[in-house]
C-alpha cells in the first residue's frame, strides 16, 4: 500500500464528532419539546452534513494525507472546516439555541465585535493565512494536539467568516443584502491569496511534504501547484453563489414592506444589551460619587487651631508664651 493510505481509526476525532452529534441533537430536541414540536428535517439535514464534513477533514484519510504528504489534502481539509462544517453546524441550530449559548456577557460582546464585516475579514484572513505559516504546517505534522488546535481555530474562522451572512444568530451584525455581497467578495479574495502564491511558484515552499510522489503519484512541486488551484476553484463558487443569492433577496426585498422581520430572540438580546449598558452606566455613576465623596483635609474656619511650640534652653518643648521669651529679672523676688 502506498504511504499516506495507511488506515488509522482517530479514535479522538471520532470521539470528538460523537459528542458533539449528541450534544446538537439533544439541544435540538429540548427546543422542540418546549414549543411543542418536532425537529425540523432540514436542522437534521444540516446537522448531518455538518457532522459528515467534520468527520472527512479530521479523519481516514484526508486527515492522514494532509499531515505529511499533500498541500492539497491539507487545503482540501481546511475548505471543508471553513465552508462546510462550521455554516452547516450554525444553521442546524435555530436561533433560540444559540440565544442561550451566547447569551453571557463576554461571548455577546466578541460576538458583536467579530460580526463586524471589517473584523471579520481581518480575523478570517489572519487565521487563514495564519494557519499556513511554514511553522504552523510543521507543527501540525508533528504533533496531535498542535493539528487539534488548528482544527478548532479553523472551525472558529469559519463561524467569524460566515457570522454576519447568517441572520439567525442573535445579536451579529446584520449588513444590507448588497452589503453581504460586498462582503463575501472580499472574503473570497483577500484570505485566498496564498493560493496565487502556490499557482506561481517555482520551489517548494513547505519542506513538511516529504512522501508526496509515494502517496499521489505526483511531485511535491505538482501538488503545491494543484492545491493553489483546487483552493480558487472550491473557494469562489460557494462564497460568490451565496453573494448572488444574497443580491436576488435584495432586488425581491424591494416589494416587501418587511423583508427581515425581527425575531424574539433578537430583540430580547437588545434588550439584554440595554439592561447590562443601563447597569453598567449606574456602576459608573456610584464609583464617580464614591470617588468624589472622599473627605481631603482643609484648612478652615471650623478648625482647631494650631499652638505655636517653644523651646526652652531645657530642651523642653511647650506652648509659646505669648508675651515673648521669659526674662529672669522680671521674675518675682523667691521667698
């Protein structure tokens, strides 16, 4: 058999993909029990697509090729975490769901932050090009828990790449139609643009693919060429088809009165947002009046006043007297 093709369980991985069916399933089903319904097929739907993405990437044996023989494995890896796994597991929970996992103060507030479309590009394009450094490539060829940390950073990127598309997620930024095509755009160009890189190329850039011609047949110069292809083409069709999409809602947008009609988790989330900015205002209010009500010693009318000290020849210390030093000629004669 060839090297790369080896099987290997990733007991780990596949342990990881379990809990997380079960923990999505279990969500979903006690939502649909407190409205008194069942589990829409298409929350299944995309749960098991997201699930089935999740498993190839990180397991037998994309996961196995990608960590020493092949840049296109390992592209191919990343395309299915960012543009598969991580949209497809946010849209297979609804939006009360995620209003309660987001929901403490700190996640509401990256939340906003990272929805942002300018945010979110630079995030994006960081981990993106980030986890393509020649030292992180490396890393995750040599040690399991380095690939698993990856693994999770990518699947993050790609809830920060597809957070302001998605209008269920309580509390994200919301652009305009034409705005999300906008954004989509840029974020096909801008974090891709290593791919250019590895189409042009004339050398090896990543010395980590030392079995690439046993396993693929092929040279590692050949592979590095191919994965700057492969990313072009799997990466412009998806996030260029969803901003299409995205201008025909805008132009049938035009005929509806409202087109994006506010749900309760939205707007309970802006009114959690208000209670904790209303809270957070009184706070600053009390520490001010706290630090301004701290008595600061002054000199005034009310105050005791202060007794002059002399010094006797003694070395005594006592009130001054006030008609001067004493002189002993005026003393009274002694008895």
């Amino acid at each position: 058999m060839l090297s790369g093709w080896t099987f290997h369980g990733h007991v780990a991985a596949w342990a990881v993909v379990g809990a997380l069916a079960i923990t999505c399933f279990v969500l979903l089903r006690r939502d649909a029990r407190s409205r008194g319904a069942r589990i829409a097929p298409r929350q299944l739907g995309y749960l098991a697509g997201g699930l089935v993405s999740l498993a190839i990437a990180t397991t037998w044996p994309v996961a196995d090729i990608a960590e020493h023989s092949s840049l296109t494995a390992l592209l191919g890896q990343r395309l299915l975490l960012t543009l598969a796994s991580a949209p497809l597991l946010l849209l297979a929970l609804p939006s009360q769901i995620l209003s309660s996992l987001t929901k403490p103060t700190w996640i509401d507030a990256a939340l906003a932050f990272f929805t942002r479309p300018v945010v979110a590009v630079v995030t994006f394009s960081v981990i993106a090009i980030g986890t393509l450094a020649p030292g992180a490539v490396s890393a995750q060829a040599s040690s399991p828990w380095a690939r698993a940390g990856i693994d999770a950073l990518l699947l993050l990127g790609g809830a920060v790449l597809w957070g302001p598309v998605l209008r269920h997620i309580p509390g994200a930024y919301r652009p305009t139609p034409v705005g999300a095509a906008v954004y989509l755009f840029v974020q096909s160009i801008v974090p891709t643009f290593p791919a250019v890189i590895f189409i042009f190329s004339d050398h090896q850039i990543y010395s980590t693919f030392t079995s690439t011609r046993a396993t693929l047949g092929m040279s590692a110069l050949g592979d590095q060429h191919l994965a700057g292809i492969v990313a072009k083409v799997a990466t412009l069709p998806v996030l260029w088809t969803v901003a299409w999409l995205s201008l025909s809602r805008a132009q049938n947008a035009e005929n509806e009165m409202d087109p994006y009609p506010l749900t309760w988790a939205e707007v309970e989330r802006q009114l959690q947002r208000a209670e904790r900015a209303e809270i957070a205002e009184r706070r600053g209010k009390a520490r001010r009046k706290r630090v301004g009500a701290i008595p600061r010693p002054v000199a005034g009318a009310w105050s005791a006043p202060i007794e002059a000290t002399s010094v006797d020849p003694s070395g005594s210390v006592g009130p001054a007297d006030p008609t001067g030093p004493s002189d002993p000629s005026s003393d009274p004669p002694a008895l």
